[in-house]
C-alpha cells in the first residue's frame, strides 16, 4: 500500500534541510576565521620574535690612563722602639709612667726595692775597710822584716850573725812582701764586689734611655720582678710617633719592579678615604716563605705629623711603579678568556699545516714575552633564517701588551682594534643560563 506525505509535512521536512544546511555553513565560516587567526597570530610572533641573545659577553677597545701599582700588606711601627726590662729581681715599690706618658731620656719610670742590694754594698763597704787595714799591717810587718833582713846583712859581714840567720831573715822578708800583694789582690776583688752591689743597686731604678712615649706597661706596684735567667720586658718606648714605618711583605714576583727611594702612598683601616705619602727606604735580601709563598720585608718610612698612625696598625701600601696615560687598553678578562670546546671535537693535529690545536680549536703556540691571545666576535647574516638572526664567532688573534694595573692591560701596535672591535670577555651557559668563565 502506497502512502501519501501531506502537503504539511514535506514542508516541514525542507525547512529542516535548509536549516541544516545554514548550520553547515556558519561552522565552515567559523572554521575558517579561526584559522586566519591562528595563522596571523604566528606570523605576527615570528616577526615580532626579539633576537636570539648574544652568548658571549664583550667589551670595547678604548683609551684611558693605566698606572702600574705594586701593593703589599704590613704593619705600622714605630722609627725606634725600645723594650725594656729590669735587670735586678725585686719587689716594685713604684711605678711613675702610664701608657702614652711622654719621657725622657734618664726619666726614672719605676722602682725596685733596693733595700737587698744595699744591703749588700754596705757589706762590702764593710769587707773593703778591713781589707785596706789588712793591706798596711801586712806592710808594717814587711818593713820589719826588710829591716831585720838589712840589720843581719851587716851582722853577717862582720861575722857576728851565722848564714842560717841571714835566710831566715831573707824567707821572712819575701813572705811579707807576697803578703801585701795577696791583701792587695783581695783588695781589687772586693772593690769589684762593691762595685757590682753598687751597680745592682741603680738597676733598681728603672731608667727610659730614650726621649719618646710609652707605648706599653707591664707591671704595677707591688709586682714582683723575676730577673733570674731572663730580663721581663716591663715597658716599650717609642722614640717619635710623628714618624713611622711599615713593615710590608712584597711579593717575590714584584720584587724586581722596586727600588730604594719611590714614592708609597699608604692607607689603614681606622681612616678610610685618607693617604699617607711615604718613601721605599729599604727593600731587605732576607726571605719570608710561609706555606711556600715567598716575600721579601719593605721598609717604608712615613710621615706621621698628626699622630694618626698607631704601632700595630694594618697598612695597606701601593707604589707606581709605570703609567701610560691615554693609552689604548683591554679588560684582563679578555686576555683570560678562552672559548667552549665544540662537542665532539678533541685535540689533534692539521695535516696540512702541521700545528697543534687545543681543545676549543685554538692554535696552540707559545706567546712570546709581552704577547698575548685575545678573540674577536664576528657577526655574519645566516641565510634561509628569518630576518635579522646573525652567526656568531670567536676569532683568535695575538696582540702585543704592555703594562697592567690589575683591570686593564694597554694595547701595543694595534691600531686597528680600536674603536668598533669586540673583545670577548666571557661567555654564558645555553643550557643552564648560567656564567662560564675559564681561567
């Protein structure tokens, strides 16, 4: 049985067609807008990409001023300075200077109980008087011996005393005579010992054998002194703080730019920002090695007028010892700078030319006196990327140095390295963006 669709519903049935025809079409222009927008959003992102950063890190070659310095660290002292000790051991029954106390020179600065020593010398005041009165009864008995001696001599000749007599006399003449010179001898001796009481005594008093200022005190009243096997060092005068002295180690590299007589500017700690001029007086033979580090003792003389500069302080000293002013220079990083090996790339031999090459591709020669290796950046346009994307490379070229001061190094005969050329100085990690640097 064949059944018929009302006129109602084949309408109904072509409007749905058209509807979903019309749906069909609004999600391929949708589609399509999409896709022109995606499509602009990486080309504008492609054009407006910033620029591969650069991986080496560079510096110009400019003109300046270089100056040469040869720095060391010491200690600042005094010109002359004098310990000193007690050479008597004792009870301290004063004490007449304090730290910074100016003296002079004979100013008794303490003393020692002296009761003791003098104690002694009246013992041998004592012991010298009976001596003497020792020395004229030996004297006395020696006369009468000589007389006896003469008196028998006589007798003799008469034949009125026998020989035995006249030896005898004789013995005893020479035994009075030996007699005196013994008294005499122990007299010499016992001035000695009176004497040294005498002397022990003034040690007592302890005496500055300088004009200066007392830098350090080591005893108070009622101390004890101990003098015994070793003199103690109770206090240290400074002869004139109004010039001193420092005492630097210099470097055995940096001994020969020295000489007696250069200018030294000095700094310390205690006041920054502020120079003190001084002169190389002495620049010693002896050597300091400690750990294997060589240095040789500066004596460097300064003028100290306001009294800043104290013993003990730590100075820091500089002499200028070459300057170039106006001098094309390079940063020393340049010249320590040594490119990243290639991976895979090992150390070998150029056939062609017969040279060594190090691990980052670098002709191995040995730089002569004053030489040195620096790298270039050269930039070139690398073809098929998009605009503006430059090749980066490092060219090695030796170059001629002169002096340094530390930072800079002055350029020799080239000329043509000033101004736009790029030395490079270091160069960063691409894979964890961190610094490299080779030294």
């Amino acid at each position: 049985m064949v059944t018929y669709a009302s006129p109602a519903e084949d309408l109904r049935a072509e409007l749905s067609r058209v509807e979903g025809g019309r749906k069909w079409v609004q999600r391929g222009a949708f589609a399509v807008v999409l896709v022109a927008l995606s499509a602009g959003s990486i080309l504008w992102r492609e054009k407006h990409r910033p620029a591969v950063p650069s991986r080496f890190m560079t510096s110009a070659v400019l003109r300046g001023d270089l100056v040469e310095k040869v720095q060391a660290t010491g200690t600042v002292q005094p010109l002359l300075q004098v310990n000193i000790g007690a050479q008597v051991s004792g009870r301290v029954v004063g004490v007449y200077v304090d730290f910074n106390s100016p003296v002079k020179k004979g100013d008794v600065l303490a003393e020692i109980d002296a009761s003791v020593y003098g104690a002694q010398a009246s013992q041998q005041e004592a012991n010298l008087a009976g001596q003497r009165a020792q020395i004229e009864s030996a004297i006395g008995a020696h006369d009468a011996a000589k007389a006896n001696y003469e008196r028998l001599q006589r007798l003799v000749a008469q034949k009125l005393a026998s020989r035995a007599e006249l030896d005898a006399a004789k013995g005893q003449f020479d035994t009075t005579k030996a007699s005196i010179d013994l008294a005499r001898a122990a007299l010499r001796a016992i001035e000695a010992q009176l004497k040294q009481s005498l002397t022990n005594v003034s040690y007592t008093k302890i005496i500055s054998p300088i004009d200066g200022v007392v830098v350090n005190r080591a005893i108070d009243p009622g101390a004890t002194v101990a003098a015994s096997f070793q003199s103690p060092t109770l206090f240290v005068v400074a002869q004139d703080l109004k010039r001193m002295r420092v005492v630097a180690d210099v470097d055995e590299a940096d001994v020969g730019k020295l000489k007696e007589g250069m200018v030294v500017e000095t700094v310390v700690d205690a006041f920054p920002g502020e120079t003190f001029k001084g002169v190389l007086s002495q620049l010693r033979f002896s050597a300091n090695t400690v750990q294997g580090v060589v240095t040789y003792p500066a004596i460097v003389e300064v003028e100290n007028p306001d009294e800043k500069l104290r013993p003990g302080m730590t100075s820091t000293i500089a002499v200028r010892t070459h300057e170039a002013l106006g001098v094309r220079r390079i940063p020393n990083a340049a010249m320590r700078y040594k490119p990243s090996p290639p991976e895979g790339e090992k150390r070998g031999r150029s056939e062609a030319k017969g040279e060594t090459k190090d691990r980052t591709g670098t002709p191995d020669v040995p730089l002569a006196k004053g030489e040195a290796r620096i790298f270039l950046l050269q930039k070139s346009a690398v073809s098929g990327r998009r605009s503006g994307e430059m090749k980066e490379e490092a060219i090695a070229k030796r170059v001629h140095i002169g002096i340094t001061d530390g930072l800079f190094t002055e350029l020799v005969d080239e000329e043509e390295l000033l101004g736009e050329s790029l030395l490079i100085t270091d160069e960063t990690d691409e894979k964890d963006d961190k610094k490299k640097r080779v030294f």
